[in-house]
C-alpha cells in the first residue's frame, strides 16, 4: 500500500492500516529514540508514546509535507517531552578548562556509525540532547532553549561541552587504534 492509502486507512481506524504504518515507520523513529535515550528500554518506551501520540494527531496531519519528517519531529518532541517530565539537571563535568584543538582525520575516517551513536547515549542528558537538536536535527540554539526551556547561552555551552567530550573519546579511540 501507498503511504497516503495506509494514512487514510488509518484516519479510518482500520487496525491492518495502522499496523502496516507502524512497521513502516518504526525502524526510522527507533533510530531517533535511541539517540535520546540511554537505553533499548528506554528508547522503546519512548518510540511507544511516539506512535501514541502519532495516532492521536494523525488528523492534524494534513497531507502537507514528508509524512516521515512530521512524524520524526513529533517523535524529537515526544523524546523532549519524556526528559522534561524527569526535570533533568544540565550537567556540569568539569570540561569547562579543556583546551580546543583539532582531532586526527584518520580518527573521523574509521569512526564507524555504531561507535558514534554509542558515545553519543553516552554522553550526559543535557549534552546528549542539546547535541542531537542542534548537530542532528538542525534546530538552533533560540529553538533549542525554547524546547528545553534554558538560556539560549546555555544551549551553546552545552553543544560546546558536547563536542569536547566526543572529541576527548575520539582521541583516545585513536590512540588506542596506533
């Protein structure tokens, strides 16, 4: 079935429409999910309120744009959402002294996507998602702090620890590797 025909089946409550948008979907936006969260159960949690959500709002969709790309958003939100609701701390990590310098581009060339979205879920909440809103899914810092409900410097300081402590793992995997 054609993506339209599987949302308006949807919009009709027929179950096997639903289902079939589902497990279309589901892979993609796992992929999201994990990048927000620490763990499988965690991720699937969240993926499981997406589609909640998703089917709750499906009318409001409109056929107006990628229907990937709406859900997608929706899901960042629902993911956004889920760490509000456990009013995180932005950490502090004691990064704020370590010096700026390039990596090897040998270290970025054999990084594998695996090993990058691990050090990523890696990361501390605030660093994580500050990282994956602004480097991922391209919203800027003035989105960022209004989603977050932070100062839009915060935002900033952030994505700017985020990107050292990644760096910081980087040269260390490439250390490692020689």
């Amino acid at each position: 079935m054609k993506e339209k025909e599987l949302i308006e089946g949807a919009l009709r409550g027929e179950e096997a429409a639903s289902r079939a948008l589902f497990e279309r979907y589901a892979p993609m936006l796992m992929g999201v999910c994990q990048r927000y969260c620490r763990t499988q159960t965690e991720a699937e949690d969240v993926l499981q309120d997406s589609f909640i959500r998703l089917f709750e709002k499906l009318p409001k969709y409109g056929f107006q744009g990628s229907f990937a790309g709406w859900a997608r958003r929706l899901t960042v939100n629902v993911a956004l959402k889920t760490y509000q609701r456990k009013r995180f701390a932005l950490e502090q990590s004691g990064l704020e002294n370590i010096p700026e310098k390039g990596g090897a581009p040998t270290a970025y060339a054999e990084l594998g996507e695996k090993e990058l979205l691990e050090m990523v879920k890696a990361l501390p909440d605030g660093y994580r998602l500050v990282f994956n809103l602004y480097a991922i899914e391209g919203y800027s810092h003035k989105e960022i702090a209004e989603q977050l409900g932070i100062q839009e410097a915060s935002s900033r300081s952030q994505l700017l620890k985020a990107r050292k402590v990644l760096q910081r793992q980087i040269e260390i995997r490439q250390r490692i590797a020689i």
